[in-house]
C-alpha cells in the first residue's frame, strides 16, 4: 500500500513504477491512497508553499492525480482494476500483468 504518494518527487515516478513492477508477482497488486490534485487539502499546500507559509519540508510536496496515475501505470505494464473516492481521499489498485 502506498499512502503518501505526494512525498515521491514527480521526477521519481518512473523509478517508482519501474521497480515496483519488478517486484510484483504476476497478478500481484498496488494500492497507492492519496488525496486528489484537485482536493481542498492539496489546494492549501499549494496556498501555503506559494506564500511561503509551510515548513520548507513541504517544498516538494505535491498530489498528482489520479488519472496522471493512472496512465502511468499503463505505461509500465499495470493494468488499473478499480478505483474509489471517498471524500477527499482517492485509491487505484493496479494489478501486475508479467
């Protein structure tokens, strides 16, 4: 399970999703659980980092969304099997297709 997607820089979505495929099984499954880009909660970091009122750990932090995700995945061979909202938090689950 992946609950805090937003600490992962954008630039390490690659190596994120290349060696988690390596590592699944065959029909081995993801579940990353994040807040959406578009969530009050994300549009208060984004207030916050561009008025400089966050702690400077917040600098980087970001919430991609899920259709971004979702075709990420895609892209190294996960197939998207569902995907949920509840509130503000969203889930996929991703399954393996080796």
């Amino acid at each position: 399970f992946i609950e805090v997607f937003q600490y992962i820089h954008v630039n390490d979505f690659s190596k994120f999703f290349k060696k988690t495929t390596e590592l699944l099984k065959d029909q081995g499954h993801i579940v990353i659980i994040d807040k959406e880009k578009y969530s009050i909660h994300s549009l208060k970091i984004y207030l916050g980092k561009l008025f400089r009122k966050l702690p400077f750990y917040y600098g980087h932090v970001h919430y991609p969304s899920f259709d971004h995700l979702e075709a990420f995945g895609r892209s190294f061979g996960l197939r998207s099997v569902k995907r949920i909202k509840v509130k503000e938090f969203n889930a996929i689950i991703f399954e393996a297709k080796n």
